[in-house]
C-alpha cells in the first residue's frame, strides 16, 4: 500500500484488510514522504496488528512505493490496494478460491466506484474482461485499453518476479500498474477475470486519475512502448 499524505481515508482502508475473512496476509504500508498524519496512523495499526508493517521512504511516488513493499515482503502473493481503497471483507478469501480453481497467475476482479464529493461521477463499476485468458489474448486486449483494477489484482510472486518491478520512470507514473499488466500477459502469465465485486474504488478530486489528462498520456506512453 503505497501511501502519501492520505490522513483523510487510511484508516478506513487498512482496516478493510483487517477485515479480511482470510487471515493469513501481511499490509506492508509504504509511507512515502509525508507530511501529515498518516505515519502515526500506520503506526498506530502496526502496534495493534504485527501483520500491519510500517515502511518509509523519502518521496518517490507509487511504483517506488509498491516495489520497496514488495521487496520486504514475505509471502508467495502479491496483492494491491491504495491508500484511498477499500477491500470487501470476502477479496482475498474468493480470489484464492479462483486462483486454485483456475491454476491461473493472476487473479482480478469488478469492484464499486465511489464518488466524494467533488469528484466527477461515472459508471459505478469496471469494464473489466471476465473469464480465464491466456497471455497472448490479454496482451491484445491491453495494448487497447487497461481493464484491470490494480486493487483487485492477486499475482503469484513467481510471475511477478518474471516480468520484472514496476517501472519507476516519471513518464509512466500513475500508468505503472497498466505497464507491469502488459509485461506480465507478455511473458505468458495466465489471467483470470471475476465478474464479482470485491473492490471499492474511491473517485476524489486529489485522487491522481480523478483528471483523464492525469492518466491519459502516461497510458499512451505504455502502449507505444510495447506496440511494435
């Protein structure tokens, strides 16, 4: 979780993964340079909970963020959620089910978009693309539109660590989740798509997609990158 001045809404999302009905988790929080309250609030969960474990770094952004999380982790799954972001209780505990049912490497899911105040309102759920798809199929329909919920991913470490860190170059920032996806349907990893809504999305004025200038021209920076 990476997480960077975010006071108003941690609590709540730390607390959506202590909520999980499967218990067998670890939240690595990546402070990453902040200046308001959200350190003591992470900490203040961490003395409660030793699953909850508290990192910082000076200011780097998200794909720093979740790749120092990732690099002290300990298990054999990699799951993400933003400091914004909510699990419902049921995530973790439905996604395992589907990643032994399907052998696949990744699992994702549709979620509920919510809409603060301030934030301009949309769909309340994701175009995902349900159903089990192999590598070179998600690539295609990647290369057109990202349609996975970072939130709602569950990775097998093993594929995560063949595709390689999310990249960390300005260019591709708050695109970073969109980049790894491409690389991990790439290498061949196989996908898995719930039609369940195990995620909610928070859409803020400060959130860093809330504008599509935001996130559109790091997404066409993915694409041309991997585009032949």
């Amino acid at each position: 979780m990476p997480a960077y001045n975010t006071e108003k809404f941690i609590g709540e999302s730390i607390q959506s993964v202590i909520d999980q009905t499967y218990p067998n988790w670890e939240l690595l929080v990546v402070d990453d340079g902040s200046t308001d309250k959200t350190a003591g609030i992470i900490r203040g969960f961490a003395a409660r909970d030793n699953r909850v474990v508290y990192l910082f770094q000076q200011n780097g952004r998200q794909a720093k963020a979740r790749n120092t999380a990732i690099e002290h982790s300990h298990g054999t799954l990699i799951a993400f959620l933003d400091a914004d972001d909510l699990w419902l209780p049921e995530k973790l505990e439905c996604q395992l089910q589907a990643l032994e049912a399907t052998n696949a490497d990744v699992v994702y899911s549709n979620g509920l978009i919510i809409y603060e105040p301030g934030a301009t309102a949309g769909r309340n759920d994701f175009a995902i693309v349900a159903g089990t798809i192999e590598g070179p199929k998600m690539l295609d329909i990647l290369l057109l539109q990202n349609r996975i919920p970072v939130q709602s991913v569950l990775v097998r470490e093993e594929a995560y660590r063949n595709a390689g860190p999310f990249d960390e170059s300005p260019q591709f920032h708050g695109c970073e989740d969109y980049e790894m996806w491409i690389r991990l349907a790439a290498s061949g990893a196989l996908f898995h798509g719930m039609n369940e809504k195990l995620i909610k999305y928070r859409r803020h004025p400060s959130a860093t997609t809330h504008e599509n200038s935001g996130w559109l021209k790091p997404a066409l920076r993915v694409g041309g990158r991997h585009i032949d």
